[in-house]
C-alpha cells in the first residue's frame, strides 16, 4: 500500500490505534482467505479492494468529495442508495464488524449491548475508521431499541447526524411513515448539495442499484450448484464490499467474476468438493471484518451457499421499479422495494421465515444455521420460532449466539462440526 499517513492524520485518525486496526485486519485476511483453495481468478479484484480499503478507496472518496460530492455514511440497508445517488452524493456502509476500544466504550454503553453496536462506537471513539470520518453526513435509522437509543449518544460525537424513524410493521400507516422519512431524507440531501433531484437523477440512481442488485442476485444463483464455484467466505466477501466500492466499478466486477463462475460451473469445478454439506446462514447482518462464523463453518468441509442477512440477500434481494414518470412515483417504488425488508425489528415477520425455507430449498441446503448476536433481542427472539418452522418441514437448524471475540471459537467449532455431521 502506498503512504497514506497525511490523509489518515487530516482525516483525524489515531495513528497508533489504527496501525494496530489494519495490522490486525492483515492477518485475519490472510489467514480466512488467502488460504482458501480453488479461488476464482475474478476474487483478485476484491482482494484488492480490501488492500486499499483504508487507503486508495478512500482517497477516492475524498477526490469526490473535492470535486463537490457529498459522502453519506450510513448502518442499516433501509437508507435507499438510490435517493443518495439521485442527489449527486455517495453511499457508504459503515462497518461494524470489529471489537475496539471496548474499555471506552463501556464508559458510555451498557456492557450488555450487542458487539455491532458497541463495534460503531469503538471505531468512533478509537478514532480508526476512515469511512466515518470521510462522511459529510452519517445516518441513523430507528430500528432496534438498542440502534435507536445508542445514536442518542453517537449523534453527539459526529458533526452531521440524520436520524431517521423506522416503521415496526407493515400496515398501511407504517407505509406512510416509511414515505414521510425518505421525503424528509430528500429534503435534507437537498439542502446539503443545494440542487433538487430531478425526475432523471432518481431514475439513474434507481437503474445504477437495480445492476449492482442484478450483478449479486446473478451470483447468488451460481451457488445453487454443486458443487458450488465459489466460497461462502469469498461470496460474503462481495456482499460487504458492495457498501463501499464504487457502485458501477463493482457491478461490472461482479458480473465478470460471475462469467468465469458460469465456466466454472459447467466444468463441474468448485470452491469444495462436489456433495460436500450446504448451509445457509441466517441472522444478524455480517459486516466487515465479521469472518469468524463462516470460517468456523467451511473449515468443517461444508460449504455455505446463502446468507438470509442485510449483508446479504435480505438487503439486497428486489429491484426497485424505474418505469413511473413523475418524481413523487418513482419515490413510490422506492418505498415500495424498501417496505419489503423483512428486518427482525419488525413485527410480525412471517414473511422472513418464509423467505429463509425459500432460500433453503433454492440452494438445496442441508440446514440453516442462525446466527444470533448476544444481546440481539430481534434476532434472538425470532431464531426461536424460526427453528421451530424450519424444523417442522424437515430442514435442521442451529442455533448460534455469539459476539466478536474469539473465547468461543473452541466452543462454536465443536457445535458447528457435530451439526454438519449429522445434516
Ligand atoms: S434492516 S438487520 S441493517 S436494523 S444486531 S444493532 S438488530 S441488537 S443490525 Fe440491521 Fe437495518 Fe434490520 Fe438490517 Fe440491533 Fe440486533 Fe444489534 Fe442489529
């Protein structure tokens, strides 16, 4: 990687912690994915991107930021980078997949907090997190009680802070606090670029996301085969580098990787031997560096072939309709596509359960394994009556709650590997 120290120091990061962050980082790559066998050629790309994730990628986003983009950061899939797009700006997830500065953090969370969430507040807090620094506006979604209230106190150490309010369920009211707060988000897109969105803008956003969703839908189906020509590990890969590579860029990335994929498959080639145990993991959302329940599972011989997760096809599964010809309808469908998430913190939510039996018996999974952050009251809560459903219909499931740490990996290995002896 090229030196980057000026524009880490400009940015505000703390040198000392953020040297021992990437060096961290560095090692868990090499170790979780280097050492995969039977790569696809098309993976270098992404391995590339995760070089220079603190480093080229965000010099580009400051380049942009020059030429008069604004970088919106943001947590959760229901922020619609299609309104970001629309405005002239660019999306960035931000990521929470790491423990960090947790002595800090517990100065100003409760110690019982999920790892995502105390994640956010260590990268903050320990200064170390390029994206969020680079962001001339972080958004803030109420979902979860704990989301919700801790950005009472996160909104507080960002300069530019949107929060904006979640439906609970899917009546038509929920509909229409869903449509107020993008109209609310597109007002205050507006007033930070100074131009309105056009009736072309959003339909160029909508046509740029809709791709990137083709592009990893198109993946998604190439696993379906067994063996299946790609790793769960590198497929969960993409999913997390979706929320921050240029949107164009990966979309064609994706979709060259998926060409080499479909050779692969007719050559009866794949990341794992043929028949080797499919599972599909469903749960909280995935975000990088967060390795350590895939590696735990396909270091078993099992491959995993889907993720019912927003790091995955729960956010990035429909396309938004792009065929109304009026602003206030194209805001209409991108209500639409959103309003179907089917998020935990939702209630009820029959329709995930039905989504993960779907996802199951499109991949031909041999079983599910939930996974369950400790503290996630939405996921948790649901993993009960997930595994009950799921278990009537014959597919097996287990059920994992972790955090980031590794005291467990001993533990959740031995689990892993009795479940993928007997699916
Ligand atoms: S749409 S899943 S990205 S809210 S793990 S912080 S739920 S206690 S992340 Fe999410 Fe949007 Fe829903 Fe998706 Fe709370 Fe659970 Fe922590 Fe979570």
């Amino acid at each position: 990687m090229a030196d980057y120290t000026k524009m880490w120091t400009d940015l505000g990061l703390n040198l000392d912690n953020h040297d021992a962050l990437l060096e961290n980082l560095g090692g868990a790559y090499q170790s979780i994915f280097m050492s995969q066998e039977h790569r696809p050629e098309g993976m270098g790309y992404f391995d590339f991107v995760m070089s220079e994730a603190h480093g080229l990628r965000i010099q580009e986003l400051r380049d942009e930021q020059e030429a008069g983009r604004k970088i919106i950061g943001s947590f959760c899939v229901f922020v619609p980078e299609e309104l970001v797009l629309a405005a002239g700006c660019t999306s960035v997830g931000l990521c929470a997949g790491a423990d960090f500065a947790q002595e800090e953090v517990e100065k100003v969370l409760p110690r019982n907090t999920c790892s995502l969430i105390k994640s956010f507040f260590g990268f903050k807090l320990g200064k170390v997190c390029p994206y969020m620094e680079v962001s001339d506006l972080i958004v803030g979604e109420n979902t979860c009680d704990g989301k919700k209230k801790s950005f009472e106190i996160f909104s507080q150490m960002v300069p530019n802070f949107f929060q904006m309010d979640l439906p609970q369920n899917k009546a038509p009211m929920a509909r229409k606090l869903l449509k107020h707060e993008y109209e609310a988000f597109i007002a205050k897109l507006e007033e930070m670029t100074g131009k309105r969105i056009g009736l072309e803008d959003l339909k160029q956003g909508i046509a740029t996301v809709n791709a990137k969703r083709n592009a990893l839908a198109r993946l998604s189906k190439l696993r379906t085969a067994n063996p299946s020509p790609i790793s769960g590990l590198d497929a969960l890969l993409i999913n997390q580098i979706a929320f921050l590579d240029n949107p164009v860029r990966f979309t064609g990335k994706v979709n060259a990787l998926c060409d080499e994929l479909e050779l692969l498959v007719k050559e009866n080639k794949g990341a794992k031997v043929e028949n080797a145990p499919r599972v599909v993991i469903s749960g909280c959302p995935m975000a990088i560096p967060n390795w350590k329940v895939p590696a735990v599972i396909e270091a078993t011989g099992a491959v995993i072939v889907g993720e019912e997760s927003c790091i995955g096809e729960r956010g990035q599964r429909n396309t938004t309709d792009a065929s109304a010809d009026t602003i206030d309808g194209l805001i209409d469908a991108v209500v639409d596509r959103y309003f179907k998430i089917d998020c935990a913190v939702f209630t009820p939510n029959q329709e995930r359960v039905e989504h993960i039996k779907e996802m199951a018996k499109n991949t031909n999974a041999d079983g599910v394994i939930h996974y369950g952050l400790q503290f996630c009251q939405p996921y948790i809560m649901e993993s009960f009556s997930v595994e009950k459903t799921l278990e009537k219909d014959g597919v097996s499931v287990l059920r994992l709650e972790t955090d980031y740490s590794q005291e467990d990996m001993g533990q959740l290995s031995t689990r892993v590997e009795a479940f993928v002896e007997i699916i």
